[in-house]
C-alpha cells in the first residue's frame, strides 16, 4: 500500500502534465466538460449523439471556458446496459479526432476498456477517466502506464452495469478512501507516475442521496490522498431528491441551480477539477469560488473578469 507522509497530505498545488502541455491546479479550479456521445445518458442522451453535433457542442462548451472536454461513449445510469467495445470505439473516435484538430485544450476518454482508452488515446486524447478506479479491465493500468497519460481513479460500489439499488457501508468514508488508496496503489506498481493521477469519489455510483451529501460535507479528507480532488455532481439524481423533484427524473432548470449548490461546496472543500454539463453557470460558481478561497492570498485579491477566464483565458497552458 502506498504510504502518504503528512507532507502530501498537506499539499494543495499539483500539476499534471500531459501530451498537449500541462494542467496547473493551484488557485484556479478546473472545469471539465460532458460530451456524451451516446443515445441514453441519464441527461443529455442522443443530444450529441452524431458527429457535427458532438462537435458542435465541445466547440460550445470550450468557448464557453471548459478546460477539459471529457468524451464518454456508454452510459453507466442506473439500469444502463452495457455497449460493445466496437460500438463504442465507433462513436468516441470519430469525435476525438477531430476534436483534437481543433483545440489546444486536453481530451479526456470517459471509460473502463483499455482497448478504448489506448486508441482515444492514440485519436489525440491525453486523458483517463475510469469510473471502475483500474479495477474493471485489469489492462487499464498497463494502458495508462505506457501511454503516459494522466489517468482519474473514480470509487463505484460495484460494476459499471450493476451497482447496488440500497447500497451499505459500514463506514462510508472509510471504505471509500481504503479502495481509492488501493486503485492509487496498484496504478503505481503498474507503472503509472503518482504525479499524474486524479481520484474521484464517485458521487451517484453505488451511493444513495445521504451518501453523496456526507461525501461533498466531508470532501477535504480526501486531500489524504494526496492527489488532486475531481468530482462529479452535475444533474444527478440526488439533487433532484434534495430539491423534492420528480421522481421520473429528466432535465429540470432546477437541477443547475442545484448542481451550482454542490459545485461550490465541492470547490471550497478541496475539489480541484468540477465535471458539468453546464459550462456557462459552471464558470461563474467558479470564478466567486476560486476569490474566495484565494483571499487571503493578497491584500487586495483582484478577481480575473469573465472575459480572462474563458475561451483561451482558462485554458491548458
């Protein structure tokens, strides 16, 4: 098991670096845009689902101040079936491709096949997002590892396509920071670079609603870690529950604002990276975020105007 001394325990200023640059996480807070390219996501399915769309929408949302577009191929909602690896290479690389033609900004891959990631990886993405943390295809690692991209270690309770409907923990943080230290550890000892790893709590993956509220109260203790935070509240079905919204689920209105709620949250707790659907409201929680957590920097904290913070203002340097 990898031993964290208090020293990065401590620590809140990371960079990762990647193919296309590198990624400062320090005093500003990092926005990662959703592009679901697939017919039944639990929000935005079949919305982007053919290619001038897709791309349509990635173009949108790095103008609009994403710092990172996350490319996803298969839903993993609740009652989601799971999509042949061909199905998804087919919706995810097209996209990838000719995204990265066109942008500066860093790709990330949002799946648990390796054979998925490396040739994201080889279309031009620079980044991992696996929601199973390495443990649903035992190749991931080795992927990572050779490619030498920055990988997002997620926690689920369960599979992919088959988390708990009534999910229990015995001790929810605990067991959550325990498989999260076990991801980190077996990503080093496959070669990954401890620099270049992201952790996630997994917020909506084998939790119920009480579940993701204590995780978002309690988010700084993740900073044990010693790894940058990311997480991932956008549109979820627990703020639909808070709120006291249908249970039939859909887009509501209501649901940003509640997602606004719990990126602020997430922000001031640690959270160095927020992964949204909506990237306009995003950009605002984070500019008031971001000056309040860094005013006691400087005696008079000048908050960057909108403007600075988007489009080429916010990006991958």
């Amino acid at each position: 098991m990898v031993i964290y001394p208090d020293s990065e325990c401590k620590k809140d200023s990371f960079i990762i670096k990647h193919s296309k640059g590198s990624l400062e996480l320090y005093k500003v807070t990092r926005i990662m845009g959703i592009l679901n390219v697939t017919p039944d996501s639990f929000s935005d399915g079949g919305l982007f689902y053919d290619l001038d769309t897709a791309l349509a929408h990635a173009h949108e949302m790095l103008k609009n101040g994403a710092d990172i577009i996350d490319v996803g191929g298969e839903s993993t909602r609740p009652g989601s079936k799971p999509v042949p690896e061909d199905e998804e290479l087919r919706r995810v690389i097209p996209v990838i491709r000719e995204l990265s033609k066109g942008t500066d900004k860093a790709i990330s891959i949002d799946t648990y096949k390796a054979r998925v990631a490396e040739k994201a990886i080889e279309a031009g993405a620079q980044i991992i997002n696996d929601i199973s943390g390495l443990k649903a295809d035992k190749d991931m690692a080795q992927v990572a590892a050779l490619t030498q991209a920055p990988i997002i270690i997620n926690h689920i309770k369960g599979q992919p396509h088959n988390m708990p409907k009534k999910p229990v923990y015995e001790n929810l943080m605990s067991e959550i920071m325990f498989d999260l230290r076990q991801s980190i550890d077996l990503a080093v000892k496959s070669g990954i670079k401890e620099d270049a790893i992201i952790v996630d709590p997994g917020i909506g993956f084998g939790k119920t609603t009480q579940h993701n509220l204590e995780i978002l109260n309690r988010l700084e203790e993740f900073k044990s870690l010693g790894r940058p935070i990311m997480i991932g509240t956008s549109r979820k079905s627990f703020i639909g529950h808070v709120l006291g919204l249908s249970a039939s689920g859909g887009f509501t209105p209501d649901l940003i604002r509640g997602t606004a709620a719990t990126i602020a949250v997430a922000i001031i707790k640690g959270a160095k990276i927020v992964r949204v659907h909506d990237v306009k409201e995003a950009v605002q929680v984070v500019l008031i975020c971001d000056a309040i957590k860094n005013s006691s920097s400087s005696p008079s904290p000048q908050p960057s105007p909108l403007r600075e913070r988007i489009g080429e203002g916010r990006g991958v340097t």
